[in-house]
C-alpha cells in the first residue's frame, strides 16, 4: 500500500501576472472552480489519508478568497500546510491573513535580478515588489523561501541572485529549469542544453561554499552529477502517485500537477473519494507499474537508470519522453550499451513532445516546475528574525 505524503492543491488559476514561462497559462480563474465547502470537504479526505504535507498554489493562490481559511484548516489539523506565491501589490489584508493562516513558510518566486525577473513576470514593478514583500514578511515573522525557474538568461546572474537572496533573509532558494509547456512553449523559450546544465553546478557548487543559505536543487535538473569528487542531487525516481498527488481548481486528481495531458487524470474529487482513487490498482500506472526496461534513449544506457527511473515525469513529458531526461548530465549516463532487456509490454503511456490537441484551451497545463511539489519549504516552527 502506498502512503500519501504530500499533495499541491492548484486552489484557483486566477492570476495578477502574466509570466513568460507559466506551464499554466494563469490569469483568468477555471470554469467551476471549487467552491469553500468543496475544498473543506477534500481537505477533509487529505487527513483521513494521513498527508503530511500540502503546498497551496495558484495562479496566484492569494486570489482565492478561502485560501487562509482552508490553509489554517490544514494546519490545525497536523498537516504541515504552506503556500507559493509571487508576492505582488500584497495589501496588508493579504498580510493580516498570511498571519491567520498558520502557515509554516511562504516561498515567493523570483526568475532573476531586476531586469529579468521584470521582464518574465510582464510587470515593471515585479521585483520592486518582491522586495517590498520580503521586508513585509520578515517584519510579521513568516519564514520566507524562494523558487527560481532558470531560464537561458538566467544562468549568468544567479550568483548575484544568491547575494540578493542572502540579503533578503531567504532561507532556503530552489532552482528548477524551465519547461517547455504553457506560456514557455508558447513564447519558443530557449531550453537549457546539457552545457547549461554544466554551468548551473559550477554555480551550485561554488554558491554552496558561501554557505549563507542552502540551495536546493529541483528534480528536473538532472542526477548524480560529480563536482570536488562529490556526487550532487542522487535521485531515486519520480515521487508522483507514489507518494504525491497534485490537485486542480476543479478537483481533478493527477500524480504530479504538472502532468498536464488529460489522460493523466485519475478522476476527478467531485465524482469519486480521493481515497478510491488513491487505492485503485489502476491509479498512476506510469509510475506504480515502472520496470526499468520502460526507459528510453540515453537513460536505457545508464547506469543509475533503474535508480532515478528516468527523472521527472513532468519535465520529460514536454522534452520527448516520458521516460527519458534529456539534458541530464549524470556521472553514470557513459555507458553505450542497453543495460535492461526490452520490454514484454508497453509501458501504459510514453507521450512524447509536440502538439497536444487534447488539451483544453487555454492549455489545461499546471503550473510548470517553478510552482509547484518540488519545493522545498521550511517546515519547522516559525524562525526568530
């Protein structure tokens, strides 16, 4: 039997930003988005199952008008609870009920210095405002982290992103590469090549030296990279209906929010318990059913490919395949030769990259790697500033 650990709860796909990499295309709210007692009711379903863990996201989840309500909800009923957000024009409602909700942490999204993260976020005052939130938090003692989606032009600046980091009092900083859905595929953002993923280690390995605030790296980035005779970001494979799920605004039930095709869909909280779903021997087959002769490309030749299961489900998906990461860069990934014997069977779906007809329109995406399971937060009791 699997344990339900973690959930990211999609409350409302409004949005106050129009960003250029958002898997989600947010700004205006789903059709039908779940109602306050619809939420309780799930957020019941959540306990019952034992979750540990739930991270509130949006569009912008401070949008929807229960979110502090079902966030203390959460909380008070032992389930570490904490938000995403973009941290802009926050009123000081918005600041009166980040206090209310007991939250353990909020992670506030920022995708470069001011320039860039100006220019992504398609508001001048983007990172003015950042700033402005993060001295507003640390003022009511809400422990603060940050989530940056590296993009191409990213890279170069990130070692100054990490002492603007340090300075705001940010206490742990997540780096995930940007995927190629929603907004980002829509807009042709360059991806990041395997030489890009050889500069941003460089970067980590020589910020991690500073040691002001500690940088984690998301599971898209690639595994078990060796730098100082050190292995970075060991990997043991995707955690979605493992012991993940991601929810949307309307109830759906998917392994990872970001695994945006329909057919990623277990069912939908409106029709069925989430406990049915959870325990059917059919939920989330793609990962409940992996056998390591499913990888493919490179990652059929690797070494460690039976550990880290071919990576993140969500990021592969828009790269070619479900089962291959293409721009890892693992230690292990030298070998030439297919170390697992071809499959009896198909795996239950390899959907590869290209035009996703099936998607609703706007794109029924989610949002992409930088909001979403992957963060790291802080969950213990709230820090003295």
């Amino acid at each position: 039997m699997y344990q339900l650990k973690s959930c990211v709860w999609e409350l409302t796909k409004t949005c106050n930003m129009r960003c250029l990499h958002c898997g989600s295309q947010a700004g205006e709210g789903r059709e039908n988005e779940l109602s306050e007692p619809e939420a309780f009711h799930i957020a019941d379903q959540l306990i019952d199952l034992g979750c540990e863990r739930v991270t509130l996201i949006g569009g912008e989840v401070t949008l929807c008008p229960y979110w502090s309500r079902l966030a203390r909800y959460l909380s008070d009923n032992g389930i570490i609870c904490d938000i995403v957000t973009n941290g802009y024009q926050k009123t000081e409602q918005d600041f009166l009920d980040f206090q209310d909700s007991h939250i353990v942490s909020a992670a506030i999204s920022i995708d470069g210095t001011e320039e860039l993260h100006n220019t992504i976020r398609g508001r001048k005052d983007a990172f003015e405002e950042s700033e402005r939130f993060c001295r507003r938090m640390a003022e009511i003692k809400i422990p603060l982290t940050a989530v940056t989606t590296i993009t191409k032009r990213c890279v170069k600046v990130l070692g100054a992103m990490y002492d603007w980091m340090a300075e705001h009092e940010i206490l742990a900083w997540q780096w995930q590469q940007v995927t190629m859905m929603g907004n980002a595929r829509d807009n042709r953002l360059p991806s990041l090549e395997a030489e890009d993923i050889e500069k941003v280690f460089d970067f980590y390995t020589t910020l991690s030296h500073k040691k002001k605030l500690p940088i984690i790296l998301g599971d898209n980035l690639g595994y078990y990279v060796e730098r100082e005779g050190k292995l970075l970001h060991t990997f043991h494979g995707c955690a979605a209906g493992l012991s993940a799920i991601g929810l949307d605004s309307k109830g759906n039930v998917r392994g990872c929010a970001s695994l945006c095709d329909k057919r990623y869909i277990e069912g939908n909280l409106r029709e069925v318990s989430l406990k049915e779903i959870w325990e059917s021997s059919e939920s989330f087959a793609y990962n409940r059913k992996f056998v390591p002769n499913w990888l493919t490309g490179k990652c059929l030749t690797c070494g460690m490919g039976a550990d880290c299961a071919g990576g993140c489900r969500s990021f592969n998906l828009y790269q070619g395949s479900l089962y291959e990461h293409s721009n890892c860069i693992c230690k292990y990934n030298i070998t030439g030769k297919m170390l697992y014997p071809s499959a009896h069977e198909e795996p239950p779906m390899v959907l590869t990259a290209g035009p996703l007809p099936y998607l609703d329109k706007p794109c029924d995406a989610y949002p992409c790697i930088h909001e979403r399971e992957h963060i790291l937060l802080y969950a213990g009791p709230p820090l003295p500033r």
